[in-house]
C-alpha cells in the first residue's frame, strides 16, 4: 500500500517557463492572479521574478532552470515541499539543461504532484474544486527500491 501525502488548502505551486512561454505563462497568470494569490508561489530565475515584479506576489525564487532551478525545484518535490508543478516547456527548442528538465519532469510523476505542461492542463488543474480544500494523494512506496539497492550493496556490485 503507498504512503499518502496531505496537501493543505494553500498548496505550495512551483511555476517554471523556458524563454519561448514565459510571456503565455505570464498571461496564465495575470488570468489567474486572484486564485493564485491564496497560494504559495515557486518560480525559477526570471520566471518568478517575473510574476513577482508584474503580478505583486510574492514568489520564492530559485537559480535560473539552467543554473541548477530546474535542480531545487526537483528536491523540493522528492522533500514533499512542493504540492504541483505549472512548467510551460518548449517542445520546439532544444534546451541545454535537457536532462535537468527530464529529471524535473521525473520527480514529479515519481512523487505524484500534478504537472501541467501548457496552459489547457493548467487550466485544468487550477480550476478543480481540490485546489481550495486538503487533499491527500498516494506517494510512491520505495521500500522495494531501497530494499534492492541494499542487496547489490551488500553483494558488492
């Protein structure tokens, strides 16, 4: 059985845009200011800048995703200290910190948050009734996981 987290009413949103949809995610926002002004906001280098200086909300700021933001987002999730995940990615331009995004994208299928990569599926997810009351959502059970790595530990390998 997997281990459930609690995610309270005011859930904690991290916000992540490469270059090519910061201005679409800006516009999400704006349009969503009110609901996201009950929240707790995340945001990579000028992503959260951004919304902080435009929307007058305060954002906790993490690096630029490429300097390692895409890497503090990610532990925040694998800590349960962050409830979803808005990233408006670019599907049409390669990013140099590729494998950091896959690695992002990783954590939180891994850890179960919602992801929302454009902006139907953010509209989704901050329109739900859930986005104003707790919730609780199953975690994944790693105690196979780390029951393995013990054994090929253990057996030297």
């Amino acid at each position: 059985m997997p281990d459930c987290s609690q995610m309270e009413s005011k859930k904690r949103i991290a916000l992540v845009a490469h270059d090519n949809k910061k201005a679409e995610l800006l516009e999400w926002a704006h349009f969503n200011q009110k609901t996201l002004s009950k929240h707790h906001l995340f945001g990579t280098g000028t992503t959260g800048s951004q919304i902080e200086h435009e929307l007058d909300l305060p954002v906790t700021q993490f690096k630029s995703g490429p300097l390692g933001g895409d890497q503090q987002i990610g532990a925040m999730i694998a800590e349960g200290k962050i409830d979803f995940l808005i990233f408006f990615w670019d599907p049409l331009e390669p990013q140099p910190h590729d494998p950091d995004i896959k690695a992002l994208l990783r954590l939180a299928v891994l850890y179960n948050i919602p992801t929302a990569s454009n902006r139907a599926s953010a509209d989704f997810i901050i329109s739900s009734p859930l986005m104003s009351q707790p919730y609780e959502h199953p975690t994944p059970d790693i105690t196979r996981y780390h029951q393995t790595r013990k054994r090929i530990q253990e057996k030297g390998l």
